[in-house]
C-alpha cells in the first residue's frame, strides 16, 4: 500500500493519481520506514487463491478431520479469499526472473517452480482422461474466447497439463480462474513487471503497476531516506506441492449447479434447496505427504529463509537494488539502509503470546526492541546517522543478491 501510495500521490490527476505533482514525496515525506514490507510479495497467498488452504489449516486436515470442512470447507474458503483483492496485491512480483532461479534456496536453476504436483495432471487421472484448454502458444485474446464457453467451476477444473508450474504459469492459472473475479483483477493490477516498466507514467495502464517495484521506480525524492527493517531466521513458505484429486478432474463427470450455489433461494438440481447444497470441493489440494530434508520441505511446502511470513527474497532484495549507485529504479538517488534482525525468541511469562523483545517474526518484528530504537531515532533525529544510517545484515542476502544478478536469465535485468 505504502509503495503504491508514493506512485499514485505523484501522478496527475488526469492519469488516476493524486496530483500531488512530481516534488510531492520531496517536499512532505521525510523518511519511508518499510517494517516487515513485502516489496516483492508473499507466495503463500498462492494456496490461498488456488485451492482455499494456508499451511497451517493443511498440516491441521488430519486432526480435525471433516469438521473444519464441513462448516467452513476449502470450496467456501477459496471463494471468500478470491474477492479479497488483497491477496492478489500479494501475489509475487518480478515472475520468473526473480523466482525462478532458486538463489534464494541456495541452489542454481533455470525453472525453480512454484507449484508441483506430484502426481501430475496428465495421463495420470485415466477414468477421465481431462483435456487441456490451455496452450501456451494460443494469444491471450483466443484464450480468454475459449475460457469464456465456460463456467467458474468448469474453467477450475480444466487443469493445464504439466509436472509444475513457474511463478509466471502459476499466477496466470490465478488470474485466468480466479473464482470469477481474475478478469476483473486484471483491470486492477497486472504481473507483467516488464511491460509495466516500459509504460510511460502517463499511461492509462500505468497505474497498473504502481503496486510492483520492479516495475515502477521510486520517486523523484533526493532528500528522502528509505529503510528496510525485518527479521530473518525463520523457515518462510516458498513453493507448494499439491496432489490433484483424480475424481474431480474433469468438468464433465462434476455436476455443477451454478444456481443452486449462488442462489440461497434456489432448488438444486438434486431437489435439495441452495442451504442444503454445497458447492463442490476444490480438485486439488496440498500434498501434506510431501517431504524432503534436503530441500527443506515438511508437509506439502518448501521453506526459504524469511520471518516466517515473507521470504527474504520479497523482504531485502529491491532494497539492495535500490542501494545500488546509479540505479534506474532510484534515480534521484533516495539513501537507501537495510538493517536486519535475527530472529532470537524467547518465553515471556508476562507476555506469553509474543516471540520477545529480539523476536524477527513478521508481526512480532513491532516489538523488536532494535527496530523500535530505529524508528524512534529516525522520527526524532536522534543520532541518526551514527546509529541508523547503515547497513545489518545478518543473512545470506548478499549471495543471493550475487546469485541471482549472475543468473544468466535471473535478476532485475532481466525482469525488465
């Protein structure tokens, strides 16, 4: 919100800004403190968007049985979150070139995915044998006619034959469904980080991308400082593995009665009226089952390092690049400090619910004694540049910054 407010407040009015004018960040706004900011997303709004699950609730499945389910079940779940608009602003940002690369994992690679489906979903499901209605080779503007000869649920159910999905593939399967509401995202924000660095700030579409910082630059703000404060230290979710659910693959053996859902009114198809119908489920889900010590992945998910919530990837590396002397996404030349802090819990018997004053947690990085000595030094100008006017790092964010510029198809360059 805070990096989508700095472009909207310098625009003009006529292009959808605010038309505060190009020296309006230069001439109120002191200091941009980003604490715990996703610049680059977060992927665990992934799940939530595809198939209605977060890691805690999947881990949960096997305890409480079909309780959670039966009240508040993945199809109703995965409806809720796909109005809230939210989660596709979270969505990760800079696609392939910045996610694809593995740097961030350690490991050197030109297709990182973030989904894979262990069992597939070609050739696998053979009582219904589904049919792709994706190609990538067909244009967009095809695609959209022939998604369109379909339901929701329909279009849901047609799943792109493959072993895995890029970030790219992944966040297109989203918008391209999206429980209905993908099309009309689409008029709100866009993913094609490279096309939106090439929109003039006068472009209807600009606006677009305001939410993405590799795709818009920050402002026109010499005198601006900008600081980078987060935790690190914490497993933070990074990619999925789902299991497709072979029985509810195809929309033709799937009787969907689009009334009977959206009418509480309605008779159903089966004579029972809407209240007593349920949509049906999600075809697919995460594949709890799925574990690897050396990739650390524990049930179903793949963990980098991050605060728990955001990768560190999403958490440090724009702001590196910003840092950087002569960078096209700062060209005012805006100071910019990352100061990390490793995660250190510890048990409060007078505060139970927090990790403690060292803790890096997403939320708990507010109490973190560190980084409120820097925000009240930074809104007072208390010794400022003595104490706060440089780097910590206290991760492996340098080398990932290093390994993913080398990527021969990795880093900004190519994102843009």
């Amino acid at each position: 919100v805070s990096y989508y407010f700095l472009q909207w407040v310098v625009t003009d009015a006529k292009h959808g800004g605010g038309g505060g004018g190009k020296d309006w960040v230069e001439r109120h706004v002191h200091s941009f403190v980003n604490i715990a900011g996703t610049l680059l997303g977060v992927p665990k709004s992934i799940p939530a968007l595809l198939s209605g699950e977060l890691k805690d609730i999947a881990v949960l499945m096997p305890q409480i049985g079909d309780l959670l389910e039966q009240f508040f079940g993945r199809r109703v779940r995965k409806n809720l979150w796909n109005t809230w608009g939210s989660l596709y602003g979270m969505l990760p940002k800079g696609g392939d070139a910045l996610w694809g690369s593995g740097a961030d994992l350690g490991e050197t690679s030109d297709s990182t995915p973030a989904v894979v489906w262990n069992n597939g979903t070609e050739g696998v499901c053979t009582s219904t044998s589904p049919t792709s209605i994706v190609d990538n080779t067909t244009p967009a503007d095809e695609q959209a006619t022939i998604d369109d000869e379909f339901t929701d649920e329909e279009l849901e159910l047609h799943i792109p034959a493959s072993k895995q999905w890029s970030m790219k593939q992944t966040i297109d399967h989203l918008v391209r469904t999206g429980g209905g509401y993908g099309s009309r995202i689409e008029s709100i924000f866009s993913f094609d980080s490279k096309q939106g660095w090439k929109e003039r700030r006068s472009s209807a579409n600009k606006r677009k991308h305001w939410h993405d910082p590799v795709a818009s630059p920050l402002p026109h703000a010499p005198s601006l400082k900008m600081y980078c404060l987060y935790g690190t230290g914490l497993p933070t979710e990074r990619s999925y593995f789902y299991q497709l659910s072979c029985d509810k693959v195809s929309a033709k053996d799937v009787d969907v009665d689009q009334t009977c859902i959206d009418d509480t009114e309605a008779t159903c198809s089966n004579g029972t009226t809407a209240s007593d119908g349920n949509p049906p489920e999600s075809p697919y889900y995460i594949d709890v089952a799925a574990k690897s010590d050396v990739q650390n992945i524990t049930s179903g998910v793949r963990f980098s390092d991050g605060d728990g919530s955001v990768p560190l990837l999403s958490l440090g590396y724009m702001c590196q690049k910003f840092a950087e002397p002569r960078s096209k996404h700062n060209p005012s030349g805006i100071k910019v400090f990352t100061r990390e802090r490793m995660h250190d819990a510890e048990i409060s018997l007078t505060d139970p619910g927090r990790g403690g004053p060292r803790s890096g947690e997403h939320v708990d990085i507010l109490g973190n004694v560190g980084v409120m000595e820097d925000v009240v030094r930074i809104a007072t100008g208390l010794d400022v540049e003595e104490k706060v006017d440089k780097d910590i790092i206290v991760s492996d964010l340098k080398n990932i910054v290093k390994r993913l510029d080398q990527h021969p198809s990795g880093g900004l360059k190519h994102a843009v």
